[in-house]
C-alpha cells in the first residue's frame, strides 16, 4: 500500500487551487449583480414601458410638452423647440442607459484603480468593504452624470417653462400676453391655451375644459379647421386627459395607434415581468454559489492557517 504522503498536496497546489476558487467565486457574484442589475432594470421599466411605448405612436397619457402650430410666427417656435414625444424618452433612456454603463463598469474601474493603493489594499480585502466601495464609486459616477444630463436640457427647458408658466390666471402667462398681441385666430389660441393649462402644475383641468370646448365646436364649424396644422395625436391626449376619451373625429382618427399600443404595452408587461422573476431567481441562485464557495474558501484558509 503506497505511503499517505504520496496523496498529500503541495502547497503550491493548494495556493493554485485556491486562487482558482476565489476567481470563480468573482465569476458568480459578478453574475449575480448583473442579474440584480437586470432584475432592477426590468422593475423600472415595468412602470415607464407604457409610456416608452405610447410614446413611440406619439401619444401621452397627458400632456408633456407644448406642440405649437406651423402656422404660427417663427419667433414663437423658436421658443419652445418642437419635439415629439418619443424623441425625448428616447433621449432620456439613452441617457438612462449611458449612466447605467457608465456607472456600473466605472465602479469596477475604480475599485481596482484604488487597490493599487496600500490604504484601499488592505481593506478591500474584504468583500463587504469593497462592495460598499462599488456602491459609492457608482453613486457617485450616476450623480454626476445625471447633473451632466440635466444641466445640458436646463436652458431649454427653462425657456419652455416661462413660456405657459402662470400662478394663478392662464392669461398672465408669456404664451398668453403673445397670442393676444399678434391676434392669433381663436381656435390656435385654444389649442395653446388649452395644452398649457394641462401644462400647469397641477394640471389646470378647469381651465382647460372651456378651450377644448371651443376647439370641439370649431372642428364642427370651421372650414379651415384642419388648415391650423393640429396634431391629431395632441388633440387625443388634451381630450383624453381631461374627459378620459376622443370627442372629435380628428382626435378619433387616432384611436388605431391607440389600441396598438395598448396591445403592445400588455404584451410587453407581461415579458417584462417574465424577465423580473427569471432574474430575481438567478440573482438567488447566483449569491447562494457565491457565498458557498466564499464559506468553503475561508473554511480552507482557516484550516491551513490552524
């Protein structure tokens, strides 16, 4: 019978083997915070997909943003850029993407940047210590890349808030005092008028209501409706915000791109939610092989060390 010693390991197996465990034990956790990463991701976007989707038909479940008519003065366009709905959500999950990335795989670049450092070292030895160092370099990083964002839409956005910004009475605002100098026709002042009383914060149902009357009754009675330029899908939205569905045939005219987004909206709830469990499971799964090989790596230390 051959001696024990001969199945014994040398040390150097054992500091190879044990690296080998800490790399894979690194493998699973990070694939257990991509899976969170995923799972988070999926819980967001169960809340903002309708709004992705409708806005990619060019509806809103109210209004967001002024949309004014062609046929007004350049000088009034100019203030208040015309931008359609799914342009900005699209901008802003670019945006949302870009801080994700940015922050997620920048967390990572500085930890390991910091670790060439003996202070950071010796205390991201520790697992815990060094996530709690991910998790600020990452705050960090989205923090500053969310003030980027905001700071580069602040100028424009200010100019599109004084525009219909009033306190009290629609007519004090910037928007109004224009429309009654130039003598706009009365169905495009309603139009305005209309959107930005819903503009307002709250939104200003009550005023709101005797424009969209007007722009009803025009519709039915104005020969030249149509030659205002009015957007179907923004007459859809002011009258489904206010009265919960489409008065006009022109605001009717949409009802199509409706029911495709609403078709597409459910079916996309429905896989969202499918990818939620399916990651929050893994993401389980994942940490449970994480901390096992974590347990079964400083259980060898421990008896190496004893």
């Amino acid at each position: 019978m051959p001696p024990l010693d001969e199945y014994a390991l040398s040390s150097k197996q054992i500091e190879t083997g044990m690296l080998v465990l800490k790399k894979r034990q690194h493998k699973v956790m990070l694939l257990c915070v991509t899976t969170s990463t995923l799972f988070i991701a999926s819980v967001v976007a169960i809340f903002l997909q309708q709004d992705f989707i409708y806005s990619f038909f060019g509806l809103s479940q109210q209004v967001e943003q002024l949309h004014l008519p062609l046929t007004l003065e350049a000088s009034l366009t100019d203030l208040a850029p015309q931008q359609d709905y799914f342009f900005n959500l699209l901008s802003w999950f670019g945006w949302l993407f870009l801080k994700l990335f940015a922050a997620f795989f920048g967390a990572f670049f500085t930890v390991y940047f910091l670790r060439k450092f003996h202070f950071f070292y010796i205390r991201f030895q520790s697992f815990i210590l060094k996530f709690v160092g991910w998790l600020i370099a990452f705050i960090i990083i989205w923090s500053g890349l969310t003030y980027v964002q905001y700071d580069l839409n602040n100028e424009e956005k200010e100019a599109a808030h004084e525009l219909v910004h009033y306190e009290r009475n629609i007519q004090d605002s910037a928007i109004a005092h224009y429309l009654a100098e130039e003598n706009v026709e009365k169905p495009v002042q309603a139009y305005i008028l209309a959107q930005t009383a819903l503009l307002h914060q709250p939104a200003d149902k009550n005023t709101a209501i005797p424009y969209i009357v007007e722009l009803v009754k025009a519709e039915k009675t104005d020969p030249d409706f149509i030659e205002y330029g009015f957007k179907p899908e923004q007459l859809w939205i002011m009258q489904h915000q206010v009265y919960g569905k489409a008065l006009t045939p022109l605001a009717q005219s949409v009802e199509p791109q409706v029911r495709q987004a609403q078709q597409l909206s459910y079916w996309a709830n429905i896989i969202i939610i499918a990818i939620s469990l399916m990651s929050a499971v893994l993401s389980l799964i994942f940490y449970l092989l994480s901390r096992r090989l974590q347990l079964r790596t400083e259980r060898i230390t421990h008896r190496l060390n004893s």
